[in-house]
C-alpha cells in the first residue's frame, strides 16, 4: 500500500479520491464484489470545520466511487469522532457504577438533553476506564444515505470499539479510527527517521 505525507494541520484529506478508489479496488481485489456500504469515521475535525470537510471528503469519495463504474454508488455514512472534549459521565447510583473509579458502566451512551437539537450527535463510554475518570467519545453524524436508525449507528459503533486486534477489552472509539492513528504514526517514524 502506498502512503502519502500531509502538511500539518491540514484537516482535508489530501487526495481523498485517489486514496478511497485504492481501496475500492484492493477490497475488489480480495472480495470480488464491491461494498454496498461505506462507513466512514472521521477523526481530527473541529465542529467548525464539519461542512467543509464533509463537501470536500464526501464528493471525493463518490467521485472515486464513479471511477470504477459510473452506476456504482453505494450507500455513504460519515461521522466524526471526537475525543477532545470536557464532557464526563458520572452514575447516579451507587449500583450503577462500574470498578473502583465508581465510572458509568461501557457502553453508556448518551444521546438526549446535552446534545444538539436538531443534528445527530452521541456520546459513547465504550470502555471500562482502567485508571481515573472515563472520557466518553463524541460523534456527530454529517452524512447517512444508509439512513440508519440512531440506535443501529450507536450499536454498531460500539461493536466496532470491541474489533481492535491489540486489546481484548473494548477501547474507547472505534477500531479503523484507532488503525487510522497507527498508519499515520508508523509514517510519521519512518519519514522522520530516515
């Protein structure tokens, strides 16, 4: 797989298109069939900038989509994830807490009262905290063809916090964020490493 160098504090994807249709085709590759379905978590993305990454990031995609057949257009799931933030969750009962940290069990999530009105966000406690306070991760959805329940999309990102091979726990966002972070360090080391 090749890999590619990206100024710092650039958020768009540079070469987004060409990057999604490399992996179009090498999920072609081994599967023989295209996926009906992306779903897309995106990380490192400031609120303000959710429009313009989702403009440029989803077009993209459909673009590289499009190049392997003009009829291919599966459906696209874009969310963003956030792990800087201030927000906790404590249990209100004593029952309810999870360990000796006294956190709120994984798994909590928490979609109503604190999150926005009219936009679809959660808030996820996937993991049992091992040390301190647990810090939920926030998502925010921007993009659903799939058009997925909220229910269904908390489910299946907490199913996708539990797919990370170097822990046998649940971790605390989901999997591909996490191999996402490990590419990009691995590069990083070898670029700056020589």
């Amino acid at each position: 797989m090749l890999w590619r160098l990206q100024d710092a504090r650039v958020e768009i994807i540079k070469d987004m298109q060409a990057i999604m249709r490399e992996q179009l085709m090498f999920f072609y590759r081994e599967t023989r069939f295209k996926p009906a379905a992306i779903l897309f978590y995106r990380d490192g993305v400031s609120e303000g900038q959710f429009k313009t990454v989702l403009n440029t990031e989803l077009t993209a995609i459909r673009r590289a989509c499009s190049s392997l057949n003009t009829d291919y257009k599966p459906t696209i799931t874009f969310l963003v994830v956030q792990k800087r933030h201030h927000t906790r969750f404590f249990p209100t009962r004593a029952q309810d807490e999870d360990g000796r940290n006294k956190n709120v069990p994984a798994g909590t999530i928490v979609d109503t009262d604190i999150t926005h009105p009219r936009e679809f966000d959660f808030y996820l406690a996937s993991h049992a905290s091992i040390q301190g306070t647990s810090r939920p991760t926030k998502y925010h959805l921007l993009w659903d063809d799939a058009n997925l329940s909220e229910d269904e999309l908390e489910q299946i990102t907490y199913y996708l916090c539990h797919m990370f091979t170097r822990c046998t726990r649940s971790v605390s966002y989901p999997a591909p964020t996490y191999y996402a972070h490990l590419a990009a360090f691995r590069v990083r080391s070898s670029y700056m490493n020589g």
